[in-house]
C-alpha cells in the first residue's frame, strides 16, 4: 500500500471502521512509514481536540428567526412566474400529439355536451 492510498483510509483506520484486511494492510504501511504515522498522530490530536469542546446550542430563537427570514425572502422576491412549454420547443411528434389530444377532447366533449342538453 502507498502512502496516498493509506492516507485515504486514515481517519477511518483511527475511527476503527476499516475491514479487518483494511486495517492490517494500513497498520503494516504505518510500521514502516514515518510521514503516515504522524498524519496518523495529528488526527489522533485533532479527535481528542474536538471530544472536549462542549456541544452547542442554538438560541432560543433560532428556529422561529429562520422561519421569519423564509418567509421575507420569499416575499421579497415577488410573485413567482409559471412559464408554460413553447409548442415550437417541443418536437414534432409531442407536438403533433398534443393537438390530436385537444381535437379528440373537443370533439368527444362536444358530443357529450350535445347529448345533455337534449
């Protein structure tokens, strides 16, 4: 194993999640790599730096002052515009298609609205 290879796997090597064949292979490069031990070494410093920093907690405001910002952003940004597909975007058998659905409901809505009202 190279050392960008072993480097890679690292922070999962410190964290004891590699497979057994993982962490035998990156334990090896480490006994005979000086550079990946003590990247090794500086991420052992930087976990131990984190487990003493205590949890931190929003303010009390925190989830209504982010409702609030939605809201005003999105009416600041005015009303939203619906564009519709243009029919010369579209190709031609969706095209074609279309207008056979539109003719189809004209005529079959017309001959359903002309039997009702007799």
């Amino acid at each position: 194993m190279n050392c960008k290879n072993t480097r890679s796997k690292l922070s999962r090597y410190a964290d004891g999640e590699l497979t057994a064949p993982e962490s035998a292979e990156v334990g090896r490069h480490l006994e005979q790599c000086p550079d990946c031990r003590a990247q090794l070494d500086s991420i052992a410093v930087i976990e131990a730096a984190f487990e003493t920093l205590e949890p931190a907690e929003p303010p009390p405001d925190f989830v209504t002052s982010v409702i609030a910002e939605a809201k005003r952003l999105r009416r600041d940004a005015g009303p939203r515009i619906v564009r519709f597909p243009r029919w010369h975007a579209m190709p031609a058998p969706a095209r074609i298609a279309a207008a056979v659905a539109v003719l189809l409901g004209l005529v079959l809505g017309g001959a359903t609205g002309h039997r009702a009202h007799q």
